[in-house]
C-alpha cells in the first residue's frame, strides 16, 4: 500500500540527490522521508475520519445517553467506547467532569471515559497505524478501551466521593437525570465537511512540529543505532522495565507525537513491544498538565488515587504485552 | 443595539484563538459589542458546557469545542 511512498523516497535520495546506498546518512534520510510522508497521510484521514464520526456524536449527546439510559454494568464500557470517539483537549477535562457529575452518571464511569479519552485518541491512532501496522494498533485500540473500562470499574469500587472538592460535591448533590435540552444542529454533510476539515488542519498544524523532530531523531537512531542494541539491557526477563518505563512516560505529554517515533526505533532495535506501549499509554494517557487542571475539581489525594489505579493498569498491560506478543 | 459577548474559556490555545477571531469579526465589521472573556470555572459552568471554547452571544450559547470561521460569527452577529 505504502510501496509508491518507498519509490519516491528512493528516488529523491539516490537519484536526486545522488547518494549512496547503504550509508549510514543517506540510510537515515531515506527513512526519515518515508516515514514523513507515510504518516502524514495516515494521520490526515485518521483525523478527518474521528472528525466526521465526533460531528455527529458530540459530547452533550454522549452525556445524556449515559445519564438516561440504564446499562447493568455496561455503562463503563461504553462510556470508554465514547471516549475514543471524542477528541481530547486537556483543558475540557475539568467542565467536561462537573458535565457528567451534574448529569448523575456515577463517578466511575466519568473516570472511564477521561481515561480513554486520551489514551485512544485520533493522532495517537494515526501515528500508530503508521509506525507500528494495523495489528499492533487494534491491540493497543483494545487494550486501551479495556484499560479504562477496568480503571473505571476499580475506582468505583473505592466510593472516592469524599475525595472531591467541596464545590463538586454540592454539585453532585443537586445531580438530575432530567434530559437537557439539547439541540442538535441540523447540517447536512455538506455543511458539516468544510468544518470538520479546518479542524483537521488545526490539529495537524498543531502536531506537525513535534511529529518531524519525532521522525528526525528516529531517523538518526534507525541509522546509526546497531539491531538489537537494547536487547541485551531491556528484554522481556528484565522484569522492573515495564515499571520503569511506565513511571517515566507520565510526566511526559505536548511532546506525545514526537514520541511514538522514536519509541517505533527502540522497538525495532529490541525494546519488547509490551514495554514500548506501557510507555506510550504513560505518555499519551497520564500528564501533568492534566492533573493540574484536575486539581480545582479534585482534591489531590484523587487524583494520586486516580493516576495510581490508572498507572498499575498501564503496568499491568505491559506485562501481558510482553507474554502475550 | 449592543451585542453582549461572551467567551468561555480556561485559556487554552483554542481558547486564544477564539476570542483572537470574534475582536477581528468585530473590528472590522464596526459591529457595537462588548467581548468579555471568562475563565473562571464556577462561572463557565453555569452554562452548563462541557467542551471549551464557547461563544455566548446575548446569554445563547452559538458555538461550542471549536473554533469558528470569521464567516460563521458574522452570521451569528447579524
């Protein structure tokens, strides 16, 4: 599928610029051009996709399906289902959170779906299909709905209501199921597309940057960094490597899609894939700034609480990665 | 008569980009109206949002998680 890509980055590096094969530059730019092109691409439709299926299920109607319909216990599931559809902008977490409080959908299954939410998100999904095929991006697809589904569950179970800030739980206290009144905008597609591709183009322009200093440095390692480098320090026996990698990952975030490709390098030159995705699931779903925003509706024993659950699920799916992979 | 404005917003990028289009809108339209930005969350929620940025224009939400088009708040002024 990707093979026209392929040509031309070969034809640009040893035609056109008239390098020699095999070296370790002209190797390197070679990659860096495919992989460039490769995952533009994919990340362009990934986006536009996620866009057109979000212009019809915006957040409000997402609320108050949960808030009105009684699931027996799937309701976690689907509200991670709902996160994956919905983009995620760290700064909507906090109204986002008061929004399902207020509609009286339990604590848990708001977890649910803040946590996939930006786990399982339009430019992770993108930039995965690219560098890691389709496979491994169902995997992770799953694995994340599943991760936040299960998370939700747990935290649930802890009755973390008293953790909240005293404004939230007088929130909480005057919750109602009652439908708001919520009015669809009626657009044909039409009228819809031109919208959702400037957004696209928002997002990309957004991204863009991070993704090509991404690409670049891996490009620069998948030259010069020896196959198998890592396995001799970081195999599947070494068993405080998923931990590691996971604790790492959290802090990390606007720099998620510089990531993913230098990570796809480890991967290549031995990092067990089940280490590599608990690190990503750490720098894409779990950030700083975000616990920050977190902290005027939480207090911060939740949110430890919350980042604690959410991060031995991390851990937990990293171990299964590796037997499982 | 004078529109009342209102952006809501914690102060995200898209937030900024938001209120950067309407004054434009505004502007260059000679449109009378006062453009507030609020970032304070209690009051953000009396709207009852749940994705930011949000234009309000006289107390109607218009737009709400996006960025609008300078088109699309022309016609929502008019």
């Amino acid at each position: 599928m990707f093979d026209w890509i392929q040509h031309m980055a070969n034809w640009i590096v040893y035609d056109l610029l008239n390098m020699t094969q095999g070296l370790h530059l002209s190797e390197a730019l070679n990659f860096f051009i495919y992989d460039t092109v490769k995952i533009l691409i994919l990340l362009l439709v990934v986006i536009f996709i996620m866009g057109i299926v979000n212009s019809y299920f915006p957040i409000d109607k997402v609320k108050n399906y949960l808030s009105n319909h009684k699931l027996y216990g799937l309701e976690y599931l689907m509200a991670s289902l709902f996160g994956v559809v919905t983009p995620f902008c760290s700064c909507s977490s906090v109204p986002l959170f008061i929004g399902f409080v207020r509609g009286g959908i339990p604590l848990g299954v708001t977890f649910a779906f803040l946590i996939t939410s930006p786990l399982v998100n339009e430019v992770a999904i993108g930039l995965f299909i690219g560098l890691f095929g389709i496979k491994t991006t169902i995997i992770y697809v799953i694995s994340g709905i599943l991760l936040g589904t299960i998370s939700g569950i747990i935290l649930q179970k802890l009755n973390l209501e008293t953790y909240l800030t005293p404004w939230v739980k007088n929130v909480l206290k005057n919750a109602q199921k009652e439908q708001d009144i919520f009015i669809a905008e009626k657009q044909t597609l039409q009228q819809r597309l031109p919208i959702i591709w400037k957004e696209v183009l928002n997002i990309l322009k957004g991204i863009v940057p991070y993704v090509l200093v991404g690409i670049a440095i891996g490009g620069l390692m998948h030259g010069y960094i020896p196959e198998g480098f890592f396995e001799t320090y970081m195999n599947k026996n070494n068993w405080f490597a998923v931990p590691i990698a996971t604790i790492l990952a959290v802090p990390m975030y606007s720099n998620a899609s510089g990531i993913l490709p230098v990570v796809q390098v480890l991967v290549a030159k031995g990092i067990p894939l089940g280490t590599a995705i608990a690190f990503m699931m750490g720098v894409v779903g779990l950030s700083l700034p975000e616990a920050m925003l977190l902290k005027k509706v939480m207090t911060l024993k939740l949110i430890a609480i919350f980042f604690g659950v959410v991060t031995l699920c991390i851990i937990a799916s990293g171990y299964l990665f590796n037997v499982l992979l | 008569m004078s529109k009342a404005i209102k952006i809501l917003g914690t102060g995200c990028a898209k937030c900024q980009s938001m209120t950067k289009v309407v004054k434009e809108v505004v502007d260059e339209n000679n449109i009378e109206a006062t453009i507030d930005k609020i970032e304070d969350l209690m009051e953000i929620m009396e709207y009852n949002v749940m994705s930011t940025p949000a234009l309000v224009i006289d107390d109607v939400i218009t737009i709400k998680g996006r960025i609008p088009t300078k088109d699309e708040v022309l016609t929502l002024l008019k």
